[in-house]
C-alpha cells in the first residue's frame, strides 16, 4: 500500500514537469528504505534499545556494556589477533566434525531411505541414541577418547549425525511414488531410478538437515569448548566472564552468532543454486 | 489406420481380483479382448468397474490373476518398450525442464543426451511448447504440463499409448482443446491408443470402438463401433444419439 502512494505522488510530480531523474532517484530511495525498514525496523530498534538502556545508565553496564564498547572490544580482538586463533580452532573442531557427520549420514541415509530391511534393522538403536542427549554422552566420550581434540571434534559429529541422517532418510522415502512408477514405466532400472529420480527429490530435505546440522554442530562447539578447553570462542566466551571482561565476553558472543549466520547463508546460497527449480527455498 | 507397424494387443480371460478388508473383490472377469493395430479404443466405465486396473495390467504395472495379455503376438511380462503410460497426473519432475522431462523417457532407455533432446524438442514443438522448453513444471498450467507429459510419452515412439483418464484433472475449456489436440496427434502418429476415460463425450470424440465395463457381476463387457467422420462435431445429430446410446448403457437416459 505505502509503496503504491509513493508512486502515485511521484507520477503527479512527473507530470506537473517535476524533474524526471530527482524523482526517479526519490522513488529508488524510498523504496530501498522501505525495503530495509520492513525487514530490519525490528533488530535495528532492539540494538538501539540496548544502547540507550546501557548508555543512560538504566541498565548495569557492567553486565550489559553498551554496543560500542562491545564494538571496540571485537575489534580488539580481531585487529589485534587475540581472537583469531581462538576462531580457528573453533572452526576446526566444528568443521571436522561436521564433514564427518556428513560424509557418513548422507549415504547411510540414502541407504536406510531406499533398503527396508536396512532402516528397519538400524532404527531402534537410532532412536535410541538420539533420544540421548549428545552432552550426557559427552563425559562418555571424554573417558574414551581423553580431554583432547578428540573428544570434543566427536561429540559435535555425535549430535550433528542425527538431524543430518533424520532429513536424508525422510527425503528420501517422501520421493512421489508416482515419479518412481512413471521411471519404471520408461524401462528405468533401479540405480538409474536412484540416480534421477530418489536423489534429487531428496536434496532440498537434505539441505533441511545440512541447516540444522551447521546450527547443531555450532551449539555443541560452545557447549564442549566450554568444558576442559583453553582455546576457541566457546572457551573465550567462559574465559571473559570468569575474568569479568564482560565486553570480551559479548565480542565472542557477537563472534558466534556471526558463524551461525554464515554458514547458515552459505547452504542457503548453495540450496538456491542445487535447486533452481524449486521456489521454495527460504 | 491399420499399418504394418504393430501395435496389436490381444486380451484372453483376464481377470483380476483385490483383496479388501479381508473380502475379495473382482474387478475384471475373464475379459477377452482385441485391440487393432492403430487404432484409438476408449474404455469407459463406472468407478469400481476396473477400467483403471485393466489399463495398468496392459501397461504393466499390476500383474493380472489369470488370462494373459499379448502384444503382436508375445506376452507382456512387465513394463515394456512398444508402450507408454500417459497418467491423470502430469508426473514430471520437478527439478527437469520442459525439454530435460520430455527428454528423459529415451535417456533412461539409453539414447545419448543430444540425440534425446533433438528427438524431445521435435515433440516439444507437435504439442505447441516450443517456448516454454526451459521451463519448470511449476511454472506450467495444468494443460500445460499435461501436454508435456504426453509429449514424453511420445519422444519412445510407442507402438502403444496408454492413457489413463488423461485429461481428468483439467477444466472444461482446456479438456476440450486437449481433446482436440489427441485426436490430431493420434491422427499424425501412427500409434494405438487405448484410452480410459469417465466422459462420454471424450470418449465419442476420440474413440474407433468404445469399450463399456459393466460394474455389476455378470453383465458381460460391451463395445460399441463409433462409425462418424473425423473431424468429430459435438453437436451433429448422429455424435448425440451415440452419446445418448452410452448414457442408456449406464441408465441415465
């Protein structure tokens, strides 16, 4: 509605002899704005909230610091490298980990999905590890596999294998079972079935569970970096409040929430190019 | 229409039975059949009569209880190469374009990629999408992609389409067009067409013979011999007394 006065006004103008490039700028503008405000109105209200609650003094600065001293404190780090290598041990560990859940659910999925005897074997032991919580596993894996990189990199595999496999195997066995009747019709065997049919009507459920992996593989980053660590952002995170540098503290936040987004974007940005052909990428 | 190309279906004491809460229920008793090389036989029936069932037995996709089912001679075992399906769905996928979906049937049969799609686009055109060949099912009406399943199913080249209730889904304006549009590509193919459909008068318009299936136990399958010229006019007096004829096999006239 707003936009359609806006150019109503601007077509009045146009014709009263306005100047056609200033309007055409106006109108761009305007409507750029209005585009920003629509999606970011909210989350720009809420950062400024924040700042004038910290910066007039209603809040204790001490435990919610304004944004522009979060700000320098990011920067610090950043600029100075003190955060740097934290962010790559913390990508490391996640990264790994990740690839691995990735590299064993989706074939195991597409395995389960398409071989009954397969799922049906394999699925009571999987409801059952994954009704366990990944953290009351993680002492467990400590034991095994020692305070090290190891046990961390496996705890985060261990939680992110399971929405990553859930998603692949649903994908999977919701394929139309009328396009796999209409390939059997056309003489398709069952690999070719496979290969141009179940797999790329499985892929945008894939991507459902490669989204959910990446947020899940970061929530068990912090949680594991924050038991027997002394390098990463999770421990940075634990580390500053200890040390009551509560402005470092929600750097690192900032840092994490910063990760999420862009991996999140990054597999909405390769889901968009995978899978041109449907519109319901979001 | 009759060529030596083949396309001849023969029928002997089909029967079929599903089994339903327990109850076994027959849908096709001891049906013997004829198709004839080329030509179009439209199936009609009323719902429960089997129609559907007996079109997937000649497709073969369900496999009959007792009779047998031959094509030029050998029995069918299974889907096979002479024959195509068109279903009441478009079923195309999603993630091909016109020209990818048309092409698909012959690249699964193992025809080359660039030999498919010059093959596809022949039939893209026969079917009047010459346009929309990048195009996405999504972004096809319902007559649209349906033109495009038939297109598919004619890239094979079968001896034989198979058309189950086709143009079910579509509304009254596009069915009568895509009518239309069967009968010239039936008239431009050689090929046999078997065709079930719930309208009378789709099955008036397209059919050489039209076969009635009986719903209730023992009344015997009939057909009845549409002898009018083609181009078919809905409204000529000898189209209605056929239609009239059909409705009184159903009694509702």
């Amino acid at each position: 509605m707003m936009m359609q006065h806006i150019e109503r006004a601007v077509g009045i103008g146009g014709r009263n002899g306005g100047n056609g490039f200033g309007t055409e700028a106006v109108r761009l503008a305007g409507r750029a704005s209005a585009r920003i405000l629509s999606r970011y109105g909210v989350l720009l209200g809420f950062l400024a909230l924040w700042q004038v609650a910290a910066a007039s003094g209603w809040v204790n600065t001490a435990v919610l610091p304004p944004i522009d001293t979060i700000a320098v404190a990011l920067w610090k780090g950043l600029a100075g490298g003190s955060l740097l290598g934290d962010i790559a041990i913390s990508l490391q560990r996640a990264g790994l980990a990740f690839a691995a859940a990735v590299i064993v659910a989706i074939p195991l999925g597409l395995v389960m999905g398409q071989v009954r005897a397969v799922e049906t074997a394999l699925d009571p032991i999987l409801q059952l590890f994954r009704q366990t919580s990944a953290l009351a596993l993680y002492p467990v894996f400590i034991l095994l596999l020692g305070l090290g990189e190891a046990s961390k990199v496996f705890v985060i595999f261990w939680a992110t294998l399971f929405p990553l496999l859930l998603n692949t195997i649903s994908g999977v066995k919701e394929v139309d079972p009328k396009l796999l009747e209409m390939a059997r019709v056309y003489g398709a065997r069952r690999l070719t079935i496979f290969r141009r049919v179940v797999l790329p009507g499985a892929v945008p459920s894939i991507f459902v569970g490669l989204r959910l992996g990446a947020t899940t593989a970061l929530l068990l980053l912090i949680a594991s970096e924050m038991i027997g660590a002394n390098k990463g952002i999770g421990f940075q995170v634990m580390n500053a409040q200890y040390n009551f540098q509560i402005p470092l503290m929600f750097a690192a936040i900032v840092i994490l929430a910063a990760l999420g987004l862009i991996a999140n974007q990054a597999l909405v940005g390769l889901q968009r190019r995978l899978c041109r052909w449907s519109n319901s990428v979001g | 229409m009759a060529t030596a190309r083949g396309g001849e279906v023969t029928i002997r004491d089909l029967s079929k039975s599903f089994t339903l809460g327990g109850r076994q229920l027959a849908v096709l008793r001891s049906l013997s059949l004829d198709v004839r090389s080329g030509e179009c036989l439209v199936i009609v029936g009323a719902s429960g009569s089997g129609k559907t069932t007996l079109l997937r037995v000649l497709a073969g996709l369900e496999r009959a209880d007792g009779g047998a089912v031959a094509i030029d001679g050998r029995e069918i075992e299974g889907v096979g190469e002479e024959r195509a399906v068109i279903f009441q769905e478009s079923r195309l996928l999603p993630w091909l374009t016109v020209l990818g979906n048309v092409a698909f049937g012959l690249e699964v049969r193992g025809v080359p990629k660039p030999e498919a799609e010059k093959r596809a686009s022949f039939y893209i055109a026969l079917v009047g999408l010459a346009e929309f060949s990048d195009a996405y099912p999504r972004q096809l009406s319902g007559g649209m992609a349906q033109r495009v399943g038939i297109a598919r199913a004619l890239t094979v080249q079968p001896e034989i389409l198979l058309l189950d209730e086709p143009l079910g889904a579509l509304d009254a304006m596009t069915k009568i067009s895509m009518q239309e549009e069967l009968a010239r590509i039936w008239n431009e193919e050689d090929v046999t067409m078997v065709l079930v459909t719930h309208d009378l008068e789709e099955a008036i318009y397209l059919a050489d013979r039209v076969l009635i299936l009986p719903k209730e136990k023992g009344k015997a399958a009939r057909l009845i011999d549409v002898d009018l010229p083609r181009p078919r006019d809905r409204s000529e007096t000898r189209f209605v007394r056929y239609r009239e004829e059909l409705l009184r096999e159903f009694g509702l006239h």
